[in-house]
C-alpha cells in the first residue's frame, strides 16, 4: 500500500516554475507543464514584454480595442485593462465594435461586447455598416452569394474601424490578431503572390492601408494559449463562427497550417526563446525576413479622391466595392472581367443610395459609458 501511493505521489507532475503547486496544463508554445497562477503570470508577463519592447504605446494615448466579442479581443481587453492598471501604462482606454449587419451571428456578438463594457467598465462605441456604407452584410450577400462576400466585409471593416477612431478622437488600434492569425496571412500572401502586402503583414505596429496606427500585442501568442486563458478566467466571449464563413479563403489557409502543425509543432512561430518574445525560425520568421529586390516596382500610397482614405488608386477598395453594389453590379469591384453588354442593361443603381463620408467631414462622437448595472458579473482581473 506505501508503495503504490508512492508511486501515485510520483505520478502527480508539479508546475515546473513554482514546484508547489500542480501542473494542470502544457503550454504550446514551450511544452512545460505549469500550474494555473503561474500560467496567468508567464501569459501577461509575455506580453506586457511584447508591449515594452516595441514601444507600442506612450502615457496619455487613447486605445481603441477593436472589439467583436469573440476569444481575442475579450481576452485583449481583459489583459490589456490588467497590465495597463499594474504596470501604470497612463492609457485610456475603448472598445470599438464593427456591426457589420448579419441577423443571427453579430447581433448576438455585440451583445457579449455591451457586457464586456460593463465588466470591465469601458466606453463603447459601436459603428455599422448601414450607417456607413447604407448595406448590411446580409444584404450584400443577397447581391453577390457566399463566394466572395468575405472580400467586402474585410475591406468595409478596416475602414469602418478607422472612421470609428477618429469619432472618437483614437491614437492606436489595437486588435487581437494572434500568431495563428499572422501565420495564415503570411501563407495567404504568398499563395496569393501579393508581395505588397507580405512586406508587412508580420509587422506588428502597422499603417499600411490605415490611416490610424494598429498594433497586435498578441503577435507572438498561440491562439491554444488564449483559448485556455479564457477557459481559466472564465471570460465571458461569444464563441461561434461567422454564418458567412464557410468558403472563406482563410479558411483553407487555417486548415492547412494546422495540418503542418501537426506534423511540426514549431511551424507558427518555432519554439520560445526567452521572455523578450524572441523567435528566430518558421512561418512568421519568413515574412519577416521578406525583402523586396530593388527595382521592383510597387503600388504609391495616395488619397481616395472620393472619401479622402488611404489608397493605392485613385479610388480606393472600399468606394470600388460599394460602387458596384449600387450599380447592381456587385462583381465589379472584385474581377477585372471586362463587362459584358448583358450588365450594361442590368445596371442599376439602388434607391437611397448612401455615399461614403469623407474622412475630413467625421464628426467627433462620443462612446457610450458603462452603466451600472448589478445583473451583470464583474470579472476580477487580479490573481
């Protein structure tokens, strides 16, 4: 009897930063076993070195956490909150949420961001695409089916975000892209022969078709690893996936990796170095070492002359797109088919039809406060 509850003591593996307590998971990222305290400190600790290191922020900026209610950005709120109170960063601090129009799926989301503002008590300010653009996502995927509607919301959300910023007076957007994220960007790029965009989709400050800085703090964080802090937090996120998203490109770019994954663990980011976030080897490490020879010719930035937003042409994606859409030729903007004289006939053009703002005419508004209320849990972000 001595004997077998010797053996069953041994059995019991003990976190291997502490060795007090008992290890109840494996992190991805370095295959050691830790306890749950520890993982809260190694998992905020590694990013807070995240933010240090590449100076993402400076006392007195205005943060605009692009918040959906899904994993990310609920845990991005949460870890941001915590380490801009511990380690006195002098932030302020919003959620920004994109209503992008889809009964069912983001209706039901926007509702775990509204109790996220009150949990962890944030301003919030919520723009949507009928507001912006006069469609809603369900409406544009009437037009133009499942195939390609992932196109338009991608690029209505990028600049529905910045128009978000600057109604409320925004310096930095921070999102939750994590490193399985950049992973499939750069695997999306390269099979996609977008140079333009490789260049700098592992960046992690970024401008690029932005007019307001973003950064991703979760860079170099497994999405296994904010899964499980969620899990342990007992965060309160929406879980499903967007109705629209079946066919997404992404999607088969997000099945492959995890494939490779399989075969190589290291194969998003290799395996951790040190606690200054340092990776030297696979997926990330590639477009981040990607250089463009010299000579090679590359789209100039310039300035929609329609709504004013950054743009490689002299319209940019988003005023294309929606051009099509109120011409009833919603494939317009996303084939470079010529027209046929069957589409010159269909053409036409949509009743109350709204214009994108300009970006010089964003009048400045403000969030929504969190209002008190004793029906919703208060998340204690200590541990």
């Amino acid at each position: 009897e001595r004997s077998f509850l010797t053996a069953a003591s041994n059995m019991v593996k003990l976190c291997v930063i502490c060795e007090t307590e008992r290890a109840v998971l494996k992190r991805p990222k370095t295959g050691q076993q830790i306890c749950r305290s520890c993982f809260y400190h190694v998992f905020e600790t590694e990013i807070h070195h995240t933010i240090v290191d590449n100076n993402l922020f400076k006392p007195g900026d205005r943060i605009a956490i692009g918040a959906s209610g899904g994993k990310d950005s609920t845990v991005l709120a949460h870890v941001l909150k915590t380490l801009n109170e511990r380690y006195n960063y002098g932030l302020e601090l919003y959620l920004l949420s994109v209503d992008e129009g889809i009964t069912g799926y983001r209706d039901d989301s926007l509702e775990t961001v509204k109790r996220n503002q009150q949990q962890y008590e944030l301003p919030l300010k919520i723009v949507s695409y009928s507001d912006l653009y006069g469609w809603t996502m369900d409406e544009i995927v009437k037009e133009v089916g499942l195939k390609n509607n992932c196109t338009f919301c991608g690029v209505f959300r990028r600049q529905a975000l910045d128009r978000g910023s600057v109604m409320l007076g925004i310096d930095h957007v921070v999102t939750g892209h994590n490193a399985d994220d950049i992973a499939e960007t750069v695997l999306m790029n390269i099979l996609r022969g977008d140079i333009a965009r490789l260049g700098r989709c592992t960046e992690i400050i970024t401008k690029g078709e932005s007019m307001v800085r973003r950064s991703k703090p979760f860079k170099y964080t497994y999405e296994k690893e904010i899964v499980m802090y969620a899990y342990f937090k007992k965060l309160d996120y929406f879980s499903t996936e967007c109705i629209y998203s079946p066919n997404a490109y992404r999607g088969y770019a997000r099945t492959f990796l995890k494939d490779l994954e399989a075969v190589r663990p290291s194969a998003i980011i290799g395996m951790y170095r040190d606690l200054l976030c340092r990776y030297r080897e696979d997926i990330i490490h590639s477009g981040e070492a990607f250089e463009i020879k010299t000579g090679v010719k590359m789209p100039e930035q310039q300035t929609c002359t329609r709504c004013g937003y950054i743009s490689s042409n002299e319209l940019c994606k988003a005023c294309v797109l929606l051009d099509g859409l109120n011409r009833g030729l919603p494939r317009l903007g996303i084939t470079r088919e010529q027209r046929t004289r069957h589409d010159e006939a269909k053409e036409v053009k949509k009743t109350g039809v709204t214009k994108i703002q300009h970006f010089s005419d964003i009048q400045r508004a403000e969030a929504t406060p969190p209002m008190a209320n004793s029906n919703i849990k208060k998340i204690d972000i200590s541990y």
